[in-house]
C-alpha cells in the first residue's frame, strides 16, 4: 500500500454514520458523523479524500443501516469491504460509535476483512425484496389459519359442530359468504371474527399468489440452471440467490459459499479426538434452503437414497447423514449460480 493512502471505517446506524480514517501505518488521520442521505454520503466521501486516495474502505452493517452508504461508494470506483458486528467485545476496550468504526478501519488495515457486499443494485436484489415480503405473508397465512383453528374450538357449540370437520380452505370459502349483523351475543360474535380472519386468510393467499407471479419469472431469467437441479424449485433457488447477491463472483470457493449457509463443519479436534462440529452460523434461510433441497433427494433421488443407506449402515444418524448431504449440495449449488446478474 502507497504513501498517502487512506483505509476508512464506518460504523453504521439508522440516522448517523460514524467514520474514522487510517494511514498506511495505522495512525488516526480523523473522524466524521454523518447523516445517513445522500448528502452525508457525499459529505463523507469529500471528507475522506482530503486524506488521500482511498485504498479500501470497512462498513459494518452493509445488508441493512450501511447498504445505502455501500451502494453509493461502490458507484464510486472505490473498494468496499464487508465487516461482521463483532459478537462479543472486551469491557476493557469500551464502546462508542467512533471506536467501532475504528475497529472496522484496522480489522481491513490488518488484511482480516476480505468479503465484498452484495451489490445491492440488479435482478437478485428484486428477488430479495420481493422474498422478504413473500415471507411475511406466508407467516401472516400461517398465523391466520392457526387463529381461525382456536376460534372454531372455542366458538358455541351449535357453531362449532357445523364447522369442526372442515378443513382450512373448506371453512375460509364458508365463512367468506356469511352475512352478519350485530355482533350481539356469543354467537354473532364468533361468527364476526371467523369471517374477518377468513377474509384476512384469503387476501394473504391473494399476496402470495401475487408475489409468485412476479419472483418465478425473474427466477427462471437469472438462473434457469438452477431451477433444473433435483429438488430445486422457485422459493429455495430465489433464497440461494439472494444469499450469494447480485455479485455471486465475490464467493471465490464453493467453501466461501459453503460457510455463508452455515454447512461448512468447525474443526472441534483436540490431542487425540479429531472431529468436527456444527456450524450454528451463516445465513439461516439459505441453511434451510438447502434442508428442503436435501429433504426432497432424501425421498425422490435414487442416488441419495443409496448414500443414505450407505452412511446408516456405517453407523451415523440421520441428522448427520444430512448435515453431510447439505455440503455436497452446496457444492453443487455453487457451480450452478449465475457468475454475474
């Protein structure tokens, strides 16, 4: 690294962003709070350069407080580079905004931080917000249906007889077309609220429908190789691109993608015990992603059968046989993600 160059850090909130800047020898050239708009993000990037050309640059928090702020630099020409929260910190190195962006400033120094952002800015991130919102109705769905399944238990019993036996979508198109007046007794009331929680239900099923119209075309535009995996289908194929980003070339290994879903083993080995232990880290909906993925192989792919069959014999449980299986599908996954979307 040149004289004269700059490493910055940014510490990430909702209102402020807190940067410090470093030298090539890791001493303190300033710190800037700045508002987290546009004109802050210009007021920062002014500031910064005064120092210097700008070798790289460590923000905490680039999928959420710092994406803006990412997508801004980035548009820039400068390098970006992705620093995790830290999980625990020492009492005795104390806690401000400042010496947190710090942190991130030496942490990139040090040559310890070296994964990219997303990109934040093509097809992938429309399947990311469209998935977000996606889930929210889908757990929407699912609480509607289990409220409606208490109120049926608890209603009158002349109501709750006519209505026990009915399924989900049975009792939803029922009470749609009940017509009521005043809630005045127990049973208008019951009545009332099973109607509005279906009618509730039924727009949920509406949203998501409408949702799927708009993620499986961009699915199959972006990743047409993937969706044609065994076991692969829209909702787990958007979830892996979305965790991979628009720039799936910043994952150099299948092991860097590997360890971002959280299915790359710990080394756990002491003196004469090797072994290896779970990985409870990484992103949890692209760990579970590849869990349907396997859960599917499992039941419908010949090959996987007999791997499993193979494995049961050598004496490992099931849920070590499929922790080993989601390695090997991300491994194939990862040859299978579009390079650049």
């Amino acid at each position: 690294m040149e004289q004269g160059t700059v490493i910055l850090g940014i510490d990430t909130h909702r209102d402020l962003n807190v940067a410090v800047a470093l030298n090539a020898h890791g001493q303190q050239l300033g710190a800037l709070s700045v508002p987290t708009t546009h004109a802050g993000h210009a007021q920062l990037l002014s500031w910064a350069r005064s120092f210097g050309a700008i070798d790289r640059i460590g923000i905490e928090g680039t999928g959420s407080y710092g994406a803006g702020l990412s997508r801004y630099l980035q548009a820039a020409d400068l390098r970006v580079l992705e620093v995790d929260r830290p999980q625990r910190r020492n009492p005795r190195a104390g806690k401000s905004d400042p010496l947190d962006a710090e942190r991130a400033a030496r942490a990139v120094l040090a040559g310890e931080v070296r994964v990219l952002p997303k990109g934040g800015h093509g097809t992938v991130e429309s399947l990311r917000l469209l998935s977000t919102a996606r889930r929210g109705a889908i757990k929407a769905r699912t609480q509607a249906a289990n409220q409606l399944h208490g109120l049926v238990v608890t209603a009158p019993d002349a109501l709750r007889a006519r209505l026990r036996d009915l399924t989900v979508a049975q009792l939803v198109q029922r009470a749609v077309r009940w017509r009521i007046g005043v809630a005045d007794s127990p049973l208008e009331a019951a009545r009332f609220a099973i109607r509005a929680v279906a009618r509730r239900y039924q727009d949920l099923l509406r949203e998501v429908k409408a949702l799927d119209a708009q993620l499986q075309p961009l699915v199959r535009a972006v990743a047409p190789a993937l969706l044609a995996a065994s076991g692969v289908g829209y909702e787990t194929a958007a979830t892996l691109l979305v965790a991979a980003g628009d720039n799936a070339a910043r994952l150099r290994t299948e092991a860097a993608f590997a360890n971002l879903c959280g299915v790359a083993p710990i080394p756990a080995s002491s003196g004469r015990t090797v072994r290896h232990r779970l990985n409870r880290l990484g992103d949890r909906q692209a760990n579970r992603a590849l869990f349907l993925i396997v859960l599917g192989r499992m039941h419908r792919d010949q090959r996987t059968r007999a791997y499993v069959s193979r494995r049961t014999a050598e004496g490992l449980s099931k849920p070590e046989i499929m922790r080993c299986l989601k390695r090997y599908v991300a491994r194939e996954i990862f040859r299978l993600l579009p390079r650049a979307t």
